[in-house]
C-alpha cells in the first residue's frame, strides 16, 4: 500500500508564473489536507477537502491559491502569479473515512520562487 | 485565538530522558497529536491523545490534561537518529483542522 505522494518534490518558478502541485492520497483515502511550512516554523493549515468537495479554506489566501480534489485523479493546489513569500514547503496529508484524526502526510513539494 | 506554545529548541544526551513540553489555548479541542519531522522529511505520526492521562508506545509516552491545556511528550533512552523536530499540534472541534505548534527542534548528543 503506497503512502501519500505528492510531485513534484522541488519545483522551481520565476515570479508571477503558475504552481501546480499535486497530491495523491493513500489508497482508501477520501479526505485531504493541504499545509505550508515556511522554513523554521511549524505547519500552517490552509485547506480540507473530500472528493468533489471543499470543505474548510480558512487556512488558504484568498487571493491567487486554489485547491481541488476531484472525483479521478490528484488534488491539486494551485497558485497563480507566484511571489518570492510563496517559497516554503506544501505538505499534503491524507486520512481514511473512519478514523479521520489520523492524517499520513506526503514528502512534501520544496517550492522555490527565483 | 488559537495559540500552541512549546520550547524552540532543546539539547539531550544519548541514552538519557528528555521532556518536551505543550500548552495550547485553542478555541475547540478534540485531541492532541505529537509528531516527529527530521529535516527536509514528511512529519510522522508518534501519539494521538484524546483523553487524559499518560500514553505509553516503545520508548515515547504523552500526557495529556485538558483542564490545563498542557500535554508533554517523553522520550527514554535517547538515541542520535531522535535528532529531529517535534511537533506538538492539536485537533479542533469539528475533527478536521489541525493546529501546529512551531515545533521543537531536539539535538541529541553523544
């Protein structure tokens, strides 16, 4: 049983270019996590969504950042017109339909904007 | 507002006992979990309290007292790969955000 994965792990953008990264869950998964991590700081949440469905953004700008988990494929979290303050480390994490405390995080994607 | 203070950074000898402390003032709790992040790495899932009183898994333990808002993790026998940070971070009401603490970074030393 795969765990999280998440790509790409380092991606590398000029500023006001477009992020897209991907997530996908464990396998029996229905609910993702996405989180950022500035470097020395903890994990800030940014959003919560189950297939199809949005289900918390508080954590997400409100501008330029958006997330999707739809019914095939990955989740993406997606950031236009990227700024140097949007390089940190996005974290994805997973959880099954029961025991949703328990989230599995993905290796992370290293973000880099020159 | 939402606050989860522990200690940015602690020094422990291999072999010894180390005691890393959280408080957390959150405006919903339902559950408190430790985590452990060595650098550049995914945080993995070390203990998951929801009720009062000491959990013990291996080598790590954590309390929790929700009266006090406090939790601390234990880890015995320290060993040089438990170099790593440690986050502290607590489940909100409603069981799907989570709230990080900034995390402490533990050295441990020969």
């Amino acid at each position: 049983n795969a765990g999280v994965m998440q790509n790409p792990r380092h991606l590398v953008r000029r500023r006001g270019q477009e992020a897209r990264l991907r997530c996908s869950p464990m396998k029996g998964h229905s609910h993702v996590y996405w989180y950022r991590q500035l470097p020395e700081e903890g994990l800030k949440f940014m959003v919560y969504l189950q297939k199809e469905n949005i289900i918390d953004e508080s954590g997400m700008p409100k501008e330029r950042f958006s997330a999707e988990f739809p019914k095939e494929g990955p989740s993406i979290l997606r950031i236009q017109q990227v700024v140097r303050g949007d390089s940190a480390a996005y974290f994805c994490a997973s959880s099954p339909p029961v025991d949703q405390e328990t989230q599995y995080f993905g290796p992370g994607t290293r973000l880099l904007v020159l | 507002g939402q606050n989860i203070d522990q200690p940015t950074e602690m020094t422990a000898t291999e072999g010894a006992i180390v005691q890393i402390n959280c408080t957390y003032q959150t405006s919903g709790f339902n559950g408190l979990f430790w985590y452990q992040q060595h650098a550049g790495e995914a945080p993995t899932f070390l203990s998951y309290n929801v009720l009062d009183g000491l959990e013990e898994k291996g080598r790590f333990s954590s309390f929790l007292s929700r009266s006090k808002g406090y939790s601390y993790l234990l880890l015995k026998e320290l060993q040089m790969k438990d170099s790593a940070s440690y986050l502290c971070a607590v489940l909100n009401t409603g069981g799907f955000k989570t709230i990080f603490g900034a995390g402490t970074r533990l050295f441990v030393k020969a």
